[in-house]
C-alpha cells in the first residue's frame, strides 16, 4: 500500500476563534493541517505534544515582552518558525520582532489574504532547507571527526610527493620517528625511513613513477633515538585528480616485537634440537654399551658353558643322558642366537667395526629373512669417511623407513642406495608399495622416527630430506647430506 504524506500542521495562535477563522481561511486549508491555541500558554502546551512545520502567533499576545515569548515558543517546539501577525506595524515594532528572532511577520491588510501563503510556503521552504543543510553540516561535521580520530588512531601513515617530500603525515608517523611536525615538513623520505631501499632502484616511490608498484615489504627502519626496528611498509599510488600518480603513500605496520618473539623461537628450537641431537647420541652411546656388554659378558659366558657341555658329554659314559644334554645345548643355542639377535637390533657392531655400508647389507639381509620380501642394497665404495654420529642417524633412518615399506607401504621389493657425487652423500630408499600423495609433508608420528622426526634429526645435521617419485614409478625418499658435515 502506498503511504500517504501528511500534511505540514501550522499552529495559529490567536485570543479570538473568530480571528483564528480569518487567518485560516487567509492561509487556505489545502497544503496544511491546521491548529488553533487561544492562549500563549495553550500554544506552549501544545507545541510541546505535537510537532509543527509553522507557528502563527498575534502580536497582540506576545506584546508585553515579544523576545521571552518568542524564545519560549522556539524552546518548547521542535525546530520550526515563527511568524508574527500585526494589525500594524512601525519601526518600533520592526525592531522589536527582529530582535525577538522572529523569521517574518505580516500585517492585517488588503494584501494579507493574498501575501500569508505566500509567506508561510516561503518561511517553511527556506527554514526545512535551512535545517536540512544544518543536519548535513552536522553530519559532515561528525564524519571529519570520526575520520580524524580514525587518522590520529591509524599506524603510522604519511604521503610523500615525486620530489621525495613529505607533505601530509599523521600524529602516530611523528611519534614513531620521533620527529616533531613542523621540521617534518622539510624532510625528505629517506631522511625519516633510512631503509636499505632509500637512493637504490627499489625505491618504492621511483618504483611507482615508473608505473611499477609495490604493495608492501618486510624492512628495518631507524625509529627515534636510532632504534632499528623491524616493520612492514605498505605502499599505495598516490594520485591526483587526473588519475596521475604524483607520489606514494604509505603506512607502517610495527613488527618488531614479533619479529623479536620469532627470534627468540627459532633460538629455543635451535635448543631443543640440539637437546634431542644430544639424547639422541647419549641414548646410542648406551645403547652400543648395552650390546657390547650382551656380547661380552652373556654372550661369551653362554659360549663357554656350551663348550662346557660338550666336554661333560664328551666324557660321559652313560648314553641316557645324551637327550637331555643335547636338550640343553640346544637351549643354548638358541639362547646364543637370541642374544645375538638383540645385540644387532640394540646397536649393531657391524656400523661401527665395518661402517655403514655393511650395516645397510645386513638391515636388508635380516629385513628379507623376516618378513619375506625382496630388498636390495647397494653401496658406493667411494663413500668419505662418516663419522659414529652421522652413521647413527643414516642407520636408524634407514630402518625405519624399510619398516614403514613393509607395516604401512605394504611394499613386496625395497631397494637401498648408499652413493656419493663429491658434494653430497645421498641415502635412497624405495619401494613399489601403495606409496602416498606426492604433496604429503613429513608428518609427526607418535612412534620411532616417523618421517618428520627422520626429517628433523638429517636437518639437525645439516642435511635434507626429499619425498618424491623415481622414474619408474616406486615411491622415493632420500637422505642428503653435505660431504662437510660427515665428519
């Protein structure tokens, strides 16, 4: 449904109901909703419960003191005008009304029925315009003062011409270089931001006259009392109204304590790493005492008694006993067998009587012996000298790997490669398992290595590693360390 706009009320106060008629007739009843006060104090209690677009007031009832009047009929209403109806008028008058703040007044003559609409439409036109623009004032007002709280709270913000010059910078740029507002005027860019961009052809603001633009970039800038601090400055064109680029402006974002916190990061996993590479070694340390301790003193202790026992049945005459005595050598036997066993799988000697190569045969030997696939090694006898550390984590990488193909790859051939090309040395292992998603990151695992815990101790050394696809399709992952670090 459509609304319906209503009317504009006037508000004619007059002390007869008769005259209140004449005027109303005067004003025409078409364009307004009229009301009628017959009292000064009926007006103001009427104003004050209703809005109106005009008040009408006789002089006659405001004579006594036209200004109070006029300042309580404009107090009490919501903004509107007021106009003044005279039987006559004289400059005695005139300058009564105009001082009382009257915004018209007409007198009762041949004219008035003709000259009142005239004037009300007038009075109320350029009074609603009046008020209209006041409100726009008012919110522009409000605006520019939100805008410049917004300005004065924003980072660091400035606005540099073609010459280099700052001409527009705001109350948080001046603190941050700490450099007081009018010598900033006389400043150059390079005299306030001293980046390693400043007279070089990364110039951001030579960037941008050449039509090259930069949003932002990570730098050190000196800040006030020569504090280098690390910040982001964000860079837009700053045009004119051509649409010509005249200059740059920029914003500063302040990173330094981030930056500083990111630092102080890195130097405590730096130290964690350090820690877990040290675990690490003590752990192999009393891992190789545990296995040399099974082979010297179980171990050999165990071969003495079997030796033993071969004697007593060799000396024996009663032929009885042989099952048993052949019972127990096999319990031996077995138990040698056992403890050999573990000695390799706590720390094999091999890794560090032979070297690393060997090692590797053996993993894949005893990798195919139990679990019943093909593995095959090859090793490059020109590998450098490798130190007990370094053999360690290639070793302990390798099998875990191998494991990895055979419980999660499902994998029926490994292969291994141990080679070196005089920079690097590069330990391979692949398999034609299930394989995974060439973008899949090394991921942490709760148990052994896992692939990001392979990942974390080959860096720790210096080294890398890769995950990828070979050539002929099988899964890849190799371990790659600088020749410098092997040692």
């Amino acid at each position: 449904m459509k609304k319906i706009k209503s009317l504009p009320k006037v508000l004619i106060i007059e002390a007869s109901k008769a005259s209140a008629d004449t005027v109303s007739v005067s004003l025409g009843g078409q364009g307004y909703q009229q009301c009628y006060a017959s009292s000064f104090a009926e007006a103001i209690s009427k104003i004050q419960d209703q809005d109106y677009a005009l008040l009408l007031v006789n002089f006659d009832i405001i004579r006594d003191n036209i200004k109070q009047a006029v300042t309580q009929l404009k107090a009490n209403a919501s903004p509107c005008p007021v106009i003044a109806i005279c039987e006559h008028t004289d400059s005695i008058i005139y300058d009564q009304l105009t001082q009382a703040g009257v915004d018209g007044y007409i007198i009762k003559n041949d004219s008035f029925n003709q000259m009142l609409p005239e004037l009300a439409q007038t009075v109320i036109g350029n009074f609603h315009r009046v008020k209209v623009q006041t409100q726009i004032n008012m919110d522009h007002q409000e605006i520019e003062l939100n805008l410049q709280q917004i300005f004065n709270a924003a980072p660091p913000l400035s606005v540099i011409d073609k010459n280099h010059q700052i001409i527009f910078a705001n109350p948080n740029f001046c603190k941050h270089f700490n450099v007081d507002p009018e010598k900033l005027r006389t400043m150059k860019c390079w005299q306030v931001h001293k980046t390693n961009k400043c007279h070089t052809n990364q110039c951001p603001l030579q960037k941008s006259l050449r039509g090259i633009h930069t949003n932002k970039y990570e730098t050190t800038m000196q800040c006030g009392n020569n504090i280098s601090k690390h910040v982001i400055l964000n860079i837009s064109p700053y045009r004119n109204a051509n649409n010509e680029i005249i200059g740059i402006a920029t914003s500063i974002t302040d990173i330094h304590e981030r930056k500083v916190v990111e630092k102080k990061l890195l130097r405590y996993q730096e130290q964690l790493k350090m820690m877990a590479s040290d675990l690490a070694a003590a752990e192999e340390m009393q891992r190789k005492k545990i296995a040399e301790d099974l082979h010297d003193s179980i171990g050999q202790n165990l071969a003495l008694a079997q030796i033993k026992l071969d004697m007593l049945n060799a000396n024996l005459k009663d032929k009885d006993s042989d099952g048993q005595i052949k019972e127990i050598r096999d319990i031996i036997q077995q138990t040698i067998k056992d403890t050999h066993t573990l000695i390799f799988e706590i720390s094999p000697p091999i890794l560090y009587k032979i070297g690393l190569g060997a090692a590797l045969q053996w993993l894949c030997e005893n990798i195919e012996q139990n679990h019943g696939l093909s593995c095959h090694c090859q090793t490059d006898n020109n590998c450098p000298e490798i130190s007990d550390k370094i053999r360690t984590i290639l070793f302990r990488a390798a099998r875990e790997l191998m494991i990895n193909c055979v419980k999660h790859a499902k994998a029926k051939d490994i292969w291994v490669n141990l080679k070196s090309d005089h920079k690097h040395l590069i330990l391979t292992v692949q398999d034609n398992g299930a394989g995974f998603k060439s973008s899949q990151e090394p991921q942490k695992e709760t148990g052994g290595f896992g692939l990001f815990n392979i990942s974390e101790r080959i860096s720790s050394v210096g080294g890398a590693l890769t995950i990828g696809t070979s050539k002929n399709q099988k899964t890849e992952i190799k371990l790659i360390l600088p020749i410098s670090v092997l040692k």
